[in-house]
C-alpha cells in the first residue's frame, strides 16, 4: 500500500504539537487528508499525555523490589517442584491401573471368593428381609 505524501506534513506536524497555527496552514488541513490525519493523531496523543499527567503514581522502589524478589522466589519453587508434580501423576495413574491388573490376573479367586460370600450372606439376608416386611404389614393395620 503506497502512503500519501503532502509537502505541508512536517509544517503541520509542528502546528499541532506546538498548537500554533497559521491561517494558510489551517485552510490546507481542512482540504488535505492525510494532514488532517496528522492532526487527529496529534490531539489523540496530546489528550492521552494530559491523562497520563494527571493520573501518575509510582509505587514505592522498595515495594518493586520485594515483589521482584517474591516472584523470582516463587518462580524458583514452581520449577523445583515440577518433578514431585510429574512423580504425582504418574502414582495416580499407576495405583488403578495396578489394582485393574491384579483383579484381571486373579479373577478366579475374586470371584470365588465373592460367589461365597453372597451365598452365605444371602439367607441371613432373607431371613431379616422377611421379618422386616412381616414387621411392615403387622403395624401398617
């Protein structure tokens, strides 16, 4: 994209930072568009420098000096304990996948042992299933 050239933009730019403007010059922003542009920039920045004027707070030296240090610290300690974060993961990971393999490996003896243990519990079951559905009907009247 080729950029506009007018012969009065180093005459305008300085009309509008030092905001003293000739007569010919102010007719010649008004038809030229890429002056025009100078000056909307200008006032922009200048309306922007007045902002920043009034609002300055600079915090105190010793404070930017602490909190360097305090993040630089944290920063240390973050990257110390990336490894524990690893070892971490992979123990979480492990500890199912290791209890899924042992059930595959002994699965004859779960089940068995599982099978017996419903077999035995299962009358006693019954047995206090059916007295708390008698107990049920007898109060229900």
């Amino acid at each position: 994209m080729k950029r506009a050239i007018c012969v009065q933009e180093v005459a305008t730019s300085r009309a509008a930072r030092m905001g003293q403007w000739e007569g010919s010059l102010w007719a010649h922003v008004a038809g030229c568009a890429v002056c025009r542009d100078i000056v909307l920039a200008a006032r922009g920045m200048q309306v922007l420098a007045k902002r920043l004027e009034n609002n300055v707070t600079v915090p105190d030296a010793s404070l930017v000096w602490w909190k360097s240090q305090f993040l630089q610290k944290r920063a240390k300690a973050e990257w110390a304990q990336r490894p524990l974060e690893v070892v971490e993961f992979a123990y979480e990971a492990m500890v199912p996948l290791g209890l899924a393999g042992w059930l595959t490996w002994n699965w004859s003896v779960v089940h068995r042992v599982w099978m017996e243990l419903l077999m035995g519990l299962l009358p006693q079951i019954s047995k206090a299933a059916w007295s708390v559905a008698h107990s049920a009907l007898i109060f229900s009247r």
